[in-house]
C-alpha cells in the first residue's frame, strides 16, 4: 500500500497571528481529537491497526507528556502504557474483531481535567491467506549436492495472488536463498540447494494486511553419489604410433543418471580436450582419433554427472614418432654373380624421440621379394642379369619408419678354372694324350666350355685344338703341355697351364703264350711259343720259365721234354718280353698230361629255409643230398635266383632279405661243378609271405593319474618288413580284469575309482594281421586333491576396532568325492601370524595393516592349493560434515568470506553454486578444525555454498549445511565500510547547494541490507526570493523501492522537533516538498497545493532556504537486494 505524504515547511505557520500580553490562570480540559481511523473508516479485522490521536492543553502545552492517555475499544481498554509525545502525537496499534465498534480516546490532565473523543469504524472481513506445498512431497527423492525444484500455490479472499509475499524456510537451513512472487494463478517456485538430513520445509504466505497462512511437508535430503568411469582402452602404458588411429573406450555410470545424460570429457597433458564423446545408453563412451602429437600423453577422461560431482580415470599413452629413412648404397656397383653384395648406410635414420635406431633388411631380386633378410647378400644368391634392391627398413623399438634403398645390376662372371692335368699319367707313343680340366667355376652356373692348345717342347702343335693329342705327335722323350682356357660363352676366363708331360719308354707288351700240344699225353713234348709287341718298334727278346702243379720245374727255354712229364700233371708256360730297357708283364699257358675222359656230376637234393618266409628273412638253400660225382672230384656249387620266373641277377647265398617283398615267389636253381664242367642242376621254390608288426613299448598317460582323467594308451616303436602302415588294437584291464568294450586308445574316468590298478595291452596291427602284444606297466590311480576354495575376507573395508571374518565362498569339492576339512591360516603384511580359525578380534590388528587370510581343503590324504582374500586395515569412517557461518545473506560487494570447521586437518572442498554454473575450491582445515574461503562473485547472482570434508584416508563427509548469499545488482554507490552515511550525524553530502533555479535533479540509488544499515543525506538549498514571484519548491520523490523503503525529513538539525510532518515520519513518507505559497502570479490557487502538515497559506516573501537531512529506512524486517531510488529538486514546478 502505497502512501504519498505532502509536507511544507513550517516557516510560515505563525505569520499574522495575533499577540496577547494578557496572562489569566485557569483550569481547562484538554483538547482530544483521534486522527486516524476517521468516524465511518473501514478496517481489516485481524490485522494490526494504528490509532493515532492528537492531544492539545493551554496550560500543560510544554509538558503533554505529563497528560495520562486511555486507548479503548468497543469499551475495553487497549494499549497500556501509551504515552503522549511532546508535540501532543498519541499512538496504539490493536486487533480488532469484525462488527461496528467504537474507539476511545481519553486524556487527564495533572490538574484532572479530562476530555475523550469517540469514533466509530467498521471491521469487516479478512481471512487469512492459504498456502500448499505441491513440491518438495513427503517420501521423494532429494539430494544435496543437486537443485530442488520449490513449487506451491496461495491464495487469499480480498488481496490478489500477486500482491502475497511468500517465504520458503526449512528446519536446517532456515530462510531458503530464493525470493518469489506469486503468479496471478497463485503460483509460486524456485531452486535451491538442501542440506543432508530431514527437513520440515514451511511454505508462508503473507496478505497486505499482514495476515499470514502456511503448509508444512518434510522431507529427506539424500547425498548424491558420484559418476564412475572405467577407461578400457587405451590401456596405460599403450604405445601407437603417429597418425596412428586410437580406439578409445571408457565406461561410464552413475546411481541417478542415465549414462548418456553424462557430461564426459576426453583430455590430453599435451593436447588439451581433444574430444567430449559421451556414452551411449549401454554406458560405454567410444570414438576413434588420429590427431594426438607425438609424446607422453596422460590421457584423463572425466566424467561429470548432473549434480556436478566428477570422476577421473586415467591412462599413459606415449605417441611414437618413427624415424625417417636412411640413405643407404649397395657395394660392389658394378657387381656380378661372384660378389658379396653388401648394403651400406651413409646417412643414419633420424628419430625425434632420440631412440636408437636398429636396421633390418629385405633383398629383392627383379622386383621379387627373395626373402633374404641378411646383410650381406651371399653371392651365391645372385644371378647374372638379376636386378637386386635392397630396403633398409629403422625401428626405434617401437615401430619401423619409412625404408632407404638402393638397386644394383648383377653382370657377366667370368669362368674360373682350378687346374688342369694331363692323361695317363705315364704316357707312351701309343698313348692318346686327354687335356683334363678340374674346378671349373662359373658364378652365373654357364655351362663349361675351354679353348685348348698343346705344346711339344716348348713349341706350339698348330691345328691340335682338341681336348686329346694322339701319338703321331710325339715319340719317346718329347715333353708335352697343355694350356686350357674356360669360356662360359661370353667371357675367356684365366689360361691353366698344364705340368709337362713327358713321353716315357713303351714296356712291351705281355706275350701271348701257346703251349703245344693242347690236351697232350704223357709221351708229348710239350714246347710254349710267345709274341709280344713294342710301341717305340725296339728289338724283342724272350725269357722262358715252366711250373708243374705250382711248383718250378727247374726246365728253362721254350721246351719241356716228354721224359719230364707224368699223367694228370699240370704244366704251366711263363714268358717276359725285353725291348732292353723295360720288361713286359708276364704271359702264360698251361697244359693237363691227361690219358682218360671226365664223368658229369649228378643233380644235387635241396630245398630252401625258412618256409615259409617273410621280407625279414634271409633264403638260405640247404642242400637235402650233395651232388654224386663219379670221379671223386671236389665239388664246388653255383646259385642263380628267379623272382617270380624272371631272372633277378643275384647269385649269392643265402640271398638277403632286402631282395624279397611280400607276395613274391623267388626260385633258386643250384649246379654242381667238379673242376672240369658243369653238371645237372635242381631248384626250390619260396613263397614270401605278410611280415608281422612289432612295437617295442607300451605307456600310458598322464603317468599321475586321478578319477577325472582320461587315460591315454601310448605305443612306440612300430615297425612293419612290409612298410605298412601303422596300426594298434587295444585292451584295457583294471585291476587286473579285462574291461568289456574297452578297446579304443583311451579309457575315460568313468571306469576307475581312487586305488585301481589299470594296464593297457597293444598289438601291432597293419591291416593284415596282429603281430607281438606289449602289456604297459601299471598306472595306480591318485587321490584327487579338493579344488581350491573361494574366500570373503570381512568386513570389506576393516577398521582398526573391527574383527575379520574368513569364509568359505567357494566350496571346494573333491572329484573322489571325499570328506573335505578346511585349514585357516592368518598372515599380516605377507608375515605369517601363527593364528587360525575363522576369526581374528581387533586386538590383534591395527591400522595401515594388510590381514590375509589363507584357506586350504583337506580330504585326509592331499591339500588342495590355498583360496585367499586379504584386507587393509585403515581409518573408513567419513568424517563429520563441515559447518558454514551463514555470509550476510545480501551484499554490495563481489566478495565473500565463507567461514566454518571441519575435520581438523582434513582438506575442505566448497562448492559454488549459481546461476552461471558450479565451480569449487579447496584449502586444508587447521589443526583446530577452522577454515575459511575468499570468493570473487558476480553482481546481481544468487549463490549457495556448501562444502565437504574429506580426511587423510580418502573418506569424504556428508554435505554441509547450504549457506546463501546474494550479490546485489545496482549496487549501493555510496556504501562503504566506515559510518560514513550512517547517521545524521555524519550524513553524505555528495553535491554542492542545491538553488530553486530547477536545472538540477539529485538521484540517490541506494539500498539497506540488514538491520545495522540507515541511510542518511544532507542537501544545502537556497531560495532567490524575486518580487512577486516565489520559485522555490524542495522537491524529493522516492521513485523505485517504496514497497520495502520509506523516508523522513529534518530540517535545520538532527533533534527530533527537527521531523518534518511529525504525524507521518514514524511510517516515513515517499514523497515530501516544502515550498511558499506563491499568490503574487495567481498560478498556484488554493488549495491545490497547500501543505499537507502546514498551513493552509504562506507567506511569498519568506526566504525559505534550508539545510535537509533525509533518513531513508526500510518498512519491513525482510530483506532483500531491492533498492530504492530518490530524486530530489528545488524550484520545479
């Protein structure tokens, strides 16, 4: 509600009133009038009213306040202890209850005259406000890291929704840092940050007449928790190299939010942000990139959920950057088949990591990669007109750069030729002489040709260009040579020369010797004829000798008289021939002194062994019955074997194994001979038959064997005459017993228990028969040890008061199906502690303590390996909440001080949040728990602060409690730390005198915050009193904040008789001007603009110029950031 107070000054109350020097004493009542409400006024019921009445007395005028005041209403009395002021002002604020009724008021004076007056008013009716919280609701979910939505709705039966003022508060948090006004649909909502814990929030609603209405709703405030984020790939410590693409993978969650409301954030140490790449709703976040630098990366993705609570993970990515290509040559250039090509780096690869660098090589022969990686390349490899390049490939280590290379042409090798001989080696004049080359070499693999040429001592033989030289062209004593050049048809190698052969003497050859007569008797002479021949044509000559059965005969020459000889001796002829210079090897012919005819031997009886027979046997002929030979003569034997009727050529016996095959029939003929001829011959026949396997072992496996396994019979040592393919029937016996139907190479668990015995037979089989068995040794089958068990160690997160639970989570099972008993062992930091059982109390551990807890499975016989879970023993507990010293919850300045205590030396996260976003500081509590936080704000924004507490352990504490303050936008431009402003004392004086010229307009924009600020102004004015005319007119208007601001006037000092309109200056005034009534033009007519605390005419030629002080104060206790707005002018009209 709005009031506009027109005050005029007082200077001209008094002006033509009479004086009265007649002084009379005598007792009057005093003069009662009430001023407000007038008789008739209509007022609210149930809301403060103010009564404000007028007290005069002639005889008590300087002291009034000596003059007892009664307030009543509808006859009863309200208002003990009102009091009247000096000026005669009289006040009481009541209820008043709907109906007509009456006001009284009544004075006594200190001489007891008493006086009333009585008005009479209408109370009529004035409910009270409604309110109803639609949101927050009783059992929904709130967090207090997270902006809660504030919906409600009001409504009021006289005032209009949009002129309530409405309050939110809570329990822990009191006033909540937002203002609203109602909608014209009686709406009203606003955000704002909770603290954990219940709450009883309380919407109030308040009328213009003051009347208020609530709804309550509790609620609780949850702790929201934070994102996670796992990232897969890279994995840390992952090398790439540059330009390389990168698959990126991180998973993502969040207790409240989907994953693809996420906020994620992919950033490199070197890069900077290179990707904000969310999740999908799967929850995994995926790209790929090929721009990272090359280096060190810590790649850092972090994830930020709707309540700004974050989550990092990282990972190293070290960026390679590969080396460039050397500068590489090929050496020899010109090269040929017989080189060794060797590749040669004149400029070393460069690598920006500094890495060393390693070379690899790859030889291509004709654009063809030949799969040499060598260097050098062996001569061996290259062929005449190949084209080798070579690539020289860097690697740092990590990867390979770009490759150098070079290229060569093999040309043309020459031949080579070791040595060259000449044959025979003793050479004679009938020799043919052969030029014999030896070590030809020809790189390019040509075939070997040669030029020849012969010398004869020391001359060459024109036209014998052949390999050999016959005897024509030499006799005895001539020295030859030969000079052979190679040639592979395109190059003449290097001549070799030969070693001189010389032409040596010819040794006659041996005689052709004839003893006459052929079959001679014992009365023949017997005489030996010889011829032999020389080469170099030299004279013969004979030299005779004769032996009888082996023996010299003592006879010489070239005969042997008749009377020497006897019948059946043998005489045999030996004869040398001499040219004189060398003798010839030995001819001879012998003769028998024979007088009677030879008989035949007989067939002999003979069969063949073994039969039958296999390709492992040798086929011996033994003889049944030896050859019968009439003479008596010794007789030897000859073989001759048939394969199949076709002769095979051997003549041995026995005739070996290596000749037979099965399926083949080998026939044997057998022939006697008794020194004179052959006689008749027999045979025996074999047919070869299926040689049988063998196999020289049997093994089974695994050799430890137990109820789960699978045995597998192992043979070795196969064999087979024929070549057949190997082959195996099985038989598995346990415990002794055949297994029925166990005969394949493996014999499943399901056929044994713990302790049987178990054998396996193998016979050798290849497709035709079975040949020797072999029996494997035992295999005893093992007791199964339990499976290892699974363990929980709890609790998870141990303290140092906590005792540790150990528990089976997996139990072992035994595959034998034992009994299983299970072994507790206890070891702290990798110590062992001697303790068992399933517990440890708390008096054995102690914080920073690693406990593990080591479990085995028994079954009485083995021990399965130990199931382990071990915990740290540490400080879990998540400190206290912090607490915040509320700020002033409205400011002029953009700087706050957030004072509070914590956790004594814990780190102190705040949180800051606003309109423009959230941000968040740290600092380290002190040692006594304090701590505090300078804030730059932003003008005009609303800001809430909360903080957490997070100790040396990592624990992190439930949110404090939600501080606000608001920074105010305009601000108050003559505020500041000193008094200065602050009272009428010391008011601020910021313009020069004010004239009544009506060029110049003061405005003052200010505000007050709390209940410590007033705001005083000082204005100087002056009046330029022109005759006949009045221009001055002391003007001050408050143009903005007259809901929350009012103002009062003093003139001429600070005392309280200085007020201007006393009656309205407790409640202030909006609007005050003082000025003379100007009658002198006619154009200010009464009483438009009389004075509304003055009289009703002034007089023209008063000088009104004054000194002002204006107290601008606020009418309400709720503050807020609302400012106010004064204009002040003189002398505008």
């Amino acid at each position: 509600m709005r009031f506009s107070f027109l005050c005029f000054g007082m200077a001209a109350v008094l002006a033509g009133c009479p004086g009265d020097s007649t002084l009379k004493s005598f007792h009057e009542p005093p003069v009662v009038s009430i001023d407000s409400p007038a008789s008739g006024a209509k007022v609210d019921e149930a809301v403060p009213i103010l009564m404000t009445g007028t007290i005069t007395d002639k005889k008590f005028s300087s002291s009034l306040t000596a003059v007892d005041v009664t307030w009543s209403v509808g006859g009863n009395k309200v208002c003990d202890g009102a009091v009247v002021e000096l000026s005669g002002y009289t006040e009481c604020t009541t209820v008043f209850e709907r109906g007509t009724t009456t006001i009284t008021l009544s004075a006594i004076n200190p001489d007891g005259e008493s006086s009333s007056s009585v008005v009479e008013i209408e109370v009529q009716k004035n409910e009270a406000p409604t309110a109803e919280i639609v949101t927050p609701v009783e059992g929904g979910e709130y967090f207090a890291n997270r902006l809660t939505l504030f919906e409600g709705r009001v409504a009021d039966g006289e005032d209009a929704a949009e002129a309530l003022t409405v309050v939110w508060t809570s329990s822990l948090d009191g006033l909540l840092p937002f203002s609203t006004s109602p909608a014209s649909d009686g709406g009203t909502s606003g955000t704002a940050y909770l603290s954990a814990g219940e709450h009883q929030l309380t919407l109030t609603v308040t009328d213009s007449t003051g009347r208020t209405g609530y709804d309550t709703a509790t609620i609780e405030v949850l702790v929201g928790s934070k994102p996670t984020v796992d990232l897969i790939t890279p994995a840390s410590g992952d090398t790439v190299n540059i330009d390389e693409i990168v698959a990126f993978q991180a998973e993502v969650g969040d207790a409240e939010d989907a994953p693809e409301d996420l906020d994620v954030v992919w950033e490199s140490d070197l890069d900077g942000i290179f990707s904000s790449q969310g999740a999908a709703s799967d929850g995994f976040a995926e790209f790929s990139y090929d721009m990272l630098s090359h280096g060190a990366h810590a790649i850092t993705v972090t994830v930020t959920d709707s309540d700004g609570l974050t989550a990092v993970d990282n990972a190293t990515l070290y960026v390679n950057a590969p080396p460039d290509a050397p500068v590489v040559h090929i050496e020899p250039d010109p090269a040929t088949s017989d080189d060794t090509l060797f590749a040669v780096v004149d400029v070393d690869s460069y690598d920006a990591d500094g890495d060393t660098i390693s070379y690899s090589y790859r030889w291509y022969q004709n654009g063809i990669d030949s799969g040499v990686t060598t260097n050098p390349l062996p001569a061996s490899a290259t062929d005449r007109g190949d084209l080798w390049t070579v690539y020289v490939t860097p690697d740092d280590g990590t990867a390979e750069g770009p490759s150098g290379s070079d290229t060569v042409s093999i040309g043309n090798s020459a031949p080579t030729l070791a040595s060259v001989s000449i044959t025979p080696a003793t050479a004679y004049t009938d020799d043919t002489l052969t030029a014999v080359p030896t070590g030809w070499s020809d790189a390019d693999g040509d075939p070997a040709d040669y030029l020849y040429e012969w010398t004869r001592n020391g001359a060459i033989l024109g036209g014998e260009t052949a390999v050999t030289l016959d005897g024509s062209n030499f006799v005895r004593g001539d020295q030859i040579i030969v000079t052979v050049t190679p040639y592979d048809g395109r190059e003449y190698g290097t001549p070799v020369v030969s070693s001189i052969r010389t032409i040596t003497n010819s040794t006659p050859t041996a005689p052709t010797v004839t003893v006459t007569p052929s079959s001679p008797e014992r009365e023949d002479d017997l005489l030996c004829s010889a011829t032999s021949t020389d080469a170099d044509g030299d004279a013969l000559s004979y030299t005779y000798s004769w032996t009888v059965d082996g023996a010299p005969s003592g006879v010489v020459g070239d005969a042997v008289s008749a009377s020497y000889t006897e019948n059946g001796e043998t005489w045999e002829c030996t004869v040398t021939a001499s040219d004189g210079a060398a003798t010839s090897a030995i001819g001879t012919d012998s003769v028998i002194v024979d007088d009677y005819v030879n008989t035949r031997p007989e067939a002999p009886t003979v069969h063949i062994d073994p039969d039958p027979a296999d390709t492992t046997d040798n086929l011996a002929v033994v003889f049944d019955a030896a050859s019968y030979d009439q003479d008596g003569d010794t007789l030897t034997y000859s073989y001759r074997w048939y394969k199949d009727g076709i002769d095979s050529g051997e003549t041995s016996n026995p005739l070996p194994e290596a000749f037979t095959s099965r399926g083949e029939v080998w026939t044997v003929d057998v022939t006697p001979n008794d020194g004179y001829g052959d006689g008749t011959s027999t045979s025996a026949s074999v047919l070869i038959e299926n040689a049988l396997p063998t196999i020289s072992s049997a093994n089974i496996t695994p050799t430890t064997a137990y109820t789960a396994d699978t045995l597998v019979a192992v043979p070795s040592g196969y064999a087979d005459a024929d070549g057949d393919v190997a082959g195996y029937h099985y038989q598995w016996s346990v415990n002794g017993s055949a297994v029925a139907g166990a005969t394949n190479a493996s014999l499943s668990g399901s056929y044994f228990v713990k302790g049987d015995g178990v054998f396996v037979e193998i016979l050798a089989w290849d497709g035709y028969e079975e040949g020797t068995s072999i029996t494997s040794s035992t295999v005893t089958i093992a007791n199964s040890p339990p499976t290892t068990p699974g363990v929980d160690l709890t609790p998870v997160y141990p303290e140092d008061d906590d005792t540790l639970t150990c528990a089976v989570s997996t139990a072992s099972t035994d595959a034998d199906g034992d009994a299983i008993t299970y072994t507790y062992a206890w070891a702290v930091d990798g110590v062992p502690t001697g303790l068992g059982g399933t517990t440890v109390a708390s008096s054995y551990t102690s914080e920073g303590e690693t406990w593990l807890c080591s479990v085995t499975a028994s079954d009485g016989s083995a021990t399965s390996s130990a199931g382990t879970d071990s915990s740290l023993v540490s400080d879990y507990t998540s400190p206290d909440a912090p607490v915040l010293t509320s700020p002033a919850p409205y400011r002029d300045d953009t700087v706050v001080t957030i004072l509070g205590t914590g956790e004594p030396l814990s780190t102190i996260t705040l949180y800051i949040s606003s309109s423009a976003g959230l941000s968040t500081d740290t600092t380290t509590a002190s040692a006594a728990g304090t701590f505090s936080f300078t804030e730059a704000l932003t003008s005009g924004l609303s800001y809430s602060f909360y903080a957490t507490s997070t100790d040396a352990h990592g624990n992190v504490s439930s949110v404090s409690n939600v501080v606000t303050t608001e920074t105010c936008d305009p601000v108050d431009e003559y505020e500041d730390a000193t008094s200065y402003g602050d009272s009428c004392s010391d008011p601020i004086v910021d313009w020069s005198v004010l004239d009544d010229a009506g060029t110049t307009t003061l405005s003052i924009t200010g505000n007050i915050l709390d209940a410590s600020d007033d705001d005083w102004f000082y204005v100087s004015t002056t009046d330029a009193a022109t005759s006949g005319i009045n221009y001055y007119r002391m003007h001050v208007v408050m143009s903005a904040g007259t809901s929350e601001y009012a103002f009062e006037v003093y003139e001429g000092g600070c005392e309280a008789s200085a007020v201007e309109c006393s009656a309205s200056a407790a409640a202030g005034y909006t609007e005050y001007e003082d000025y003379a009534e100007d009658v002198g033009d006619g154009s200010h007519s009464i009483p438009s603009e009389t004075r509304a605390c003055g009289a009703a005419t002034g007089n023209v030629c008063d000088d009104l110029s004054g000194d002002y002080y204006i107290h601008v104060f606020r009418t309400t206790t709720a503050y807020s950031c609302q400012e106010y707005a004064l204009t002040i002018t003189n002398g505008l009209w």
